[in-house]
C-alpha cells in the first residue's frame, strides 16, 4: 500500500512561494492502476515525482510497502528506487544507445553480472512486444515503440511500483490505447501497482480502477471511476467527463423546444443495466411512447456506464407506472428533468 500524508511542495522564486502541492492525502492499494488527473499547472506532474523524491518535498509523508521514503537518506533512497519504476512523456531514452543498451542501463547501475543482464534483456523486450528491434536505436523507433523501451527499462529491476507521468500524451490515439493496453497486461501479470498522472479522461476510462482529480495542488474529487464519472461533484472533474461523454445537458432546453409535451426523464446506467434492453421493455409493457432524445453509453474498465435522455408520452397514470416499474424492476436509476 501507498500511504500519502500531508504531502506539500512550495517552490519558492525570487521571494515568492507557489504550492505546487498542497497537504495531499492519499491511500494507493496494491496491485491497482491509479489515476491522477488535472489540468496543466494542478501539480499533478510534481506529485507524482515527489513519490520517489525526484522533487523533495517542503512537508508530508510518503510511505511506500511500509518505508518512509521521505525520511530516507541517500543511500536508503537509492535501494529503494530499485523498487519503483517511472515513465516519461517524452521517453528519456539515452540516444547514442540501442533498445537493449537503453533496457540494460539500469541493471548495470544496480551491478547485475552481464550474463543477467543479458537474459533479463530478453525477457523484457518479449513483455513489451519489441522483437526484432533489439538493435536499433531511438532515432529508428516510432514514438508508440520508444514508449515500451521506456516501459521496459522501468521494469528491469523488478519494481512494485510503476509512475506513469503522462506517458500517452506525446502519442497519438491509436498507439495511446496499445500503450495502454500493455500497461493493464503488465499489471495483471506482474501484479504491480500503477500510478498514472495524464490530463485526458480517456486514459482514466480505459485503465482506472480509481481516480483523484487535481486542481491548484489539491485533489478536489477522488472514487471509483465509474462513481466520479457518473456523479461529478466538482466543476473540473465535470469538465473531464465530457471529454468522453458530451456534456448531457448542454442542449436540453433546445431539446425541450424540439419535443415538447410529456415527461423528460434521465436515465442513468451502470454496470449490468448499460447492456439491459430496458427502452424496448418499457414499449411492450406500457401504453407509453418512449422517445430517445439524447445519450451515450460508454465503457470503463469496471464496466459500462452512461446516461440516456427520454421522453415519456401517455396518460399521467401510465408515465407513472413506467416510472415505478423503472424504480423497483431495475437497477436503472430515473431522475424527472421535467413535467407534462
């Protein structure tokens, strides 16, 4: 587990102090794949590289299987960073090396015997899908492949710990979602726990079991991904969300305009009930028309989730019952937008 305590960094500049970070609190279990969201200047980036002290923190705590990383001395820090790899947007590959001098870089700075180095080597460059590519150099190398060098020299020393610091946001969308892809491979197999800091919600849809959301350098929104997606409490994190959901409300009173009369009703879905033909259940079971307005369902790494906009026309009895139905029949929640 990642315990995170009152974490704070002030950078100060010709007599002025700016918090990147502010008294943070946190708790990472093992073994899942974590994400940090915010928008450029939230102070995501300098959180996640105080994890490992790239960045020394003004104040906090950081404990990481039980050790204090913050109250290491040098020496300490430097074994226990054998324990926790990082990833780069920008790859940070050493040019003048190949893929495999580049995965081998960190063996030799932990003094593993070459003939170690060499079968690790392998091994690695199997995990991360680079066969035949042994030889070549960064210059050779799409930036999809630079990033599974990046990925595989920070796993070389066996980590429990994997930093994502916007690791997809230098790719494009194709190759972001084999990157990421790879990242939910290596955790199920190796059973890491990955921190991913990024400013697109697509990356948190597609990989997360739990989000924080960052702003000003604090984390203003944090829960399950489905939950922060399907409820966003704040301003900002409403913002991501419709990054991939559209913004539900957006043209509802144009909506209202366009088809007027009956009964507006939200329906929320989550898990099981995204799959559930309940549009088609309602027309068959009750004297209603049931009209899609507006929507989308869309698919997280717990399961799916989304809203769908319709209009219910009838008789005020039969609305009522397609409610009650929808309310005790289901697991669909209903919310009234508004009245015949």
């Amino acid at each position: 587990m990642i315990s995170i305590k009152d974490l704070t960094k002030i950078f100060r500049f010709d007599q002025k102090e700016i918090t990147a970070v502010d008294k943070l609190n946190l708790t990472i279990e093992d073994g899942e794949i974590f994400g940090v969201i915010g928008y450029s200047g939230a102070g995501k980036s300098t959180f996640i590289r105080l994890l490992n002290r790239l960045e020394e923190p003004t104040s906090g705590k950081v404990a990481i299987q039980n050790k204090d990383i913050t109250a290491m001395n040098k020496k300490e820090l430097r074994i226990a960073r054998q324990d926790i790899g990082m990833i780069f947007q920008h790859f940070n590959l050493l040019w003048s090396r190949t893929v495999s001098e580049n995965i081998a870089f960190p063996l030799e700075i932990a003094g593993v015997p070459a003939n170690e180095r060499e079968v690790r080597v392998k091994e690695l460059i199997e995990l991360v899908g680079l066969n035949g590519r042994e030889s070549a150099y960064p210059a050779q190398l799409s930036g999809g492949q630079k990033q599974r060098v990046g990925i595989a020299r920070a796993l070389a020393n066996n980590p429990k710990v994997l930093l994502c610091d916007e690791a997809t946001s230098a790719l494009d969308p194709e190759t972001t979602d084999s990157i990421l892809d790879l990242l939910v491979d290596i955790n199920e197999r190796l059973k890491l726990t990955i921190i991913l800091i990024t400013h697109e919600m697509h990356v948190i849809k597609k990989i997360c079991n739990r989000v924080a959301v960052m702003e000003n350098g604090k984390i203003v929104e944090q829960g399950d991904v489905i939950d922060v997606f399907l409820k966003p409490k704040q301003p900002v994190t409403k913002k991501f969300v419709e990054q991939v959901m559209g913004d539900p409300d957006g043209d509802f009173d144009q909506l209202l305009k366009v088809y007027p009369g009956g009964e507006v009703v939200k329906l929320h879905f989550v898990g099981e009930s995204a799959n559930q033909a309940l549009i088609s259940k309602l027309s068959k079971a009750f004297d209603v028309e049931v009209n899609i307005l507006q929507g989308k369902i869309t698919q997280t790494k717990l399961g799916a989730y989304g809203t769908i906009v319709v209009q219910l026309i009838g008789s005020e009895n039969e609305i009522k019952s397609t409610l009650q139905y929808i309310a005790e029949k289901t697991s669909v929640e209903a919310e009234v937008l508004t009245n015949a």
